[in-house]
C-alpha cells in the first residue's frame, strides 16, 4: 500500500501516481540494481500514466512505451512541466537539446540541467559535470566539474562514482591527487556494475596504486570487469598470466587465449602481443581449439569451450586468416 514519508495517511492517486513514475525512473537509470531494467521501468511508467501522472504521459510520449514515439508532443509537455518546477521535465529538455534535437544547442542544454541540478536531480548533475569537465555549453572548469560530480556520486550516480575517482587519482578539479579515495570510490562504482571502475580497481590492485597490491584481488575484478564486456579487461589478463607463466604451470595457454578474445574484440595490443610470442604455441591453440569446435558441433556439451561462446568466432576468424 501507498501512504506518506511519515506513514501515517493514504497518499492520493495524484502521489501515488507519482511515487510509480519515480519507482520507473528508478529502474530505468539502475539506481535499484547494478544494473537498469527497461521492461520494468516500461511497466512502472506505464502504469504512472495511466494513473495520471502527466511527466510519465511525457515520458511514453519521449520513449514511444504505449503510444507512437513523438518527441515534440513530449517536448511541450516537458516544458510546461518543467515551469512548474518539475525536475525530471527539466533534465528531459537538457537531454533533448543536448542530443535529440536534429541541431543541438550545448547551452540551452547546460542551463536546463542546471536547473534540474539545482532542485537535486542526479543525472542533471551528473551531466553538469561532464559540461564543466569538457567545456560543452560552458566555459570549461575542473574544479566546478569535480563539484558537480561529487553530488551525484555521494547520491549514488555510478557514472558519477566512476568519474569522481577518476578525478581523485588524477588530481583533476583539486589541489592534488587522492589515490586512496580515488580506490574506495573505484570500489563504490564497481559494486554498482561500472565496467571501467572495475577494470580500474584491479589495476591499483595490480600495482598498489592507494591500495595494498593483492594480485587475486586484482585478478578477481579484471575477470569481473571481462564479464562486463569491458575488452582492455581482456588483454590485461593474458598480460597478467604471461607475466605468471613461470611461475605457473598453464597460465601461457590462459594467456593466449585472452589475449585471442581481446583481439577479436578489436583491441590492437592485443594483436601486437600475440605477434610477439612463439607462432607453435598459437598455432598449438589454434589445433586445441579446432578440436573443441568439433567436439561442440558433435554436441558433447561436456566440452569446457561450450561456456566460451567467444571460441567459435575466435576460431573462425583465425581460419579465415590462415586461409
């Protein structure tokens, strides 16, 4: 059931409606998950509209969620929304004229985000801070940037976290750097699902940049970071068992294995590296994986390549390039 912050009265359809549209928008930016869940956002928004709330009839009317997508219908909308004092309508007109609009004006985008910011919005903050940082709509400034970006990270922005520790361990918008904060808010980003943070929170572990070095710590978010998709993840792994290989007994084969993904996922160090190293064991991983593909199209789904879906395009590729 509905009712207030003090729990005491039943809200009115018009609060309820509009505690559904924040529930979507919730989902929709991930700020339930690690990670943004569109079909539930549709669904929570939906429901807001049909219950009245006219920034969810703006926002079906933005996305296209029920109705045909029309962006100036929900333009107008936004806007009047946004005169009366709507933050959500005001960041939708920041984000129209910062990229929906066929000729997009960087400054009138900087000035509705501001104005959304300003009554708390975090992703106007967020996107603020990326204006500051770049000078996009407004005279770049770093330390404005680092400002902007700290409020929507401490309200738990990813994106944000992600960019607050990149301006901790650079320096960038303050005096000096901080590596020990720059980690801990690595650490903040990377729990809510951010590729990079993760993949930068294994570097400081790699290398005990405000950390102590743990390389099974680092080893760990590097193949979390992987599993996001996050291709530099890749090579720093094959790079990272290259450099155990005489320590370890079968970490070469680990190696050119993920350096092989890397450079099918187009990262040209990869290729580099791969080219460095003795041609007979590549080729000895060509012949292994050759005899994994087999297996799997016998459908012996015992095969351990069968969790490595990325081998049947490695294969492929390396095929096409030996013929």
């Amino acid at each position: 059931s509905f009712s207030n912050p003090k729990g005491k009265f039943p809200l009115s359809m018009e609060e309820r409606a509009d505690v559904t549209f924040q529930r979507g928008l919730a989902h929709l930016y991930g700020w339930y998950e690690k990670k943004e869940n569109v079909e539930t956002a549709k669904v929570l928004v939906l429901r807001a509209a049909q219950m009245g709330s006219q920034c969810a009839r703006a926002e079906c009317a933005y996305k296209g969620w029920g109705e045909k997508k029309d962006v100036e219908k929900a333009v107008v909308m936004y806007r009047s929304l946004a005169n009366g004092g709507h933050p959500h309508a005001m960041h939708r007109l920041g984000c129209y004229w910062d990229f929906d609009v066929e000729k997009i004006d960087p400054e009138e985008a900087v000035r509705w985000y501001r104005k959304a910011a300003e009554r708390g919005h975090i992703s106007a903050a967020y996107n603020l801070s990326v204006a500051y940082n770049f000078g996009l709509g407004i005279e770049r400034n770093p330390k404005e940037a680092f400002n902007w970006c700290y409020k929507s990270a401490t309200q738990g922005h990813r994106s944000g976290q992600h960019n607050l520790a990149c301006a901790y361990e650079r320096g960038r918008g303050i005096p000096k750097p901080d590596e020990a904060l720059a980690v801990e808010w690595y650490r903040k980003a990377a729990e809510q699902g951010h590729p990079k943070s993760k993949y930068n929170l294994g570097i400081c572990y790699l290398h005990g940049t405000g950390v102590e070095e743990d390389e099974g710590k680092a080893l760990e978010w590097l193949l979390d970071a992987a599993e996001a998709g996050h291709v530099p993840a890749h090579y720093q792994i094959g790079q990272y068992y290259l450099s155990t290989s005489r320590k370890q007994k079968g970490t070469r084969h680990e190696a050119i294995k993920w350096l092989w993904w890397a450079q099918d996922k187009g990262c040209i160090d990869a290729t580099i590296r791969l080219k460095t190293l003795p041609q007979e064991e590549v080729a000895a991983f060509f012949q292994e994986t050759q005899k994994a593909v087999k297996r799997v199209l016998e459908r012996d789904l015992s095969d351990v390549f069968m969790l490595q879906p990325e081998i049947l395009m490695n294969f492929k590729n390396y095929a096409a390039n030996k013929a």
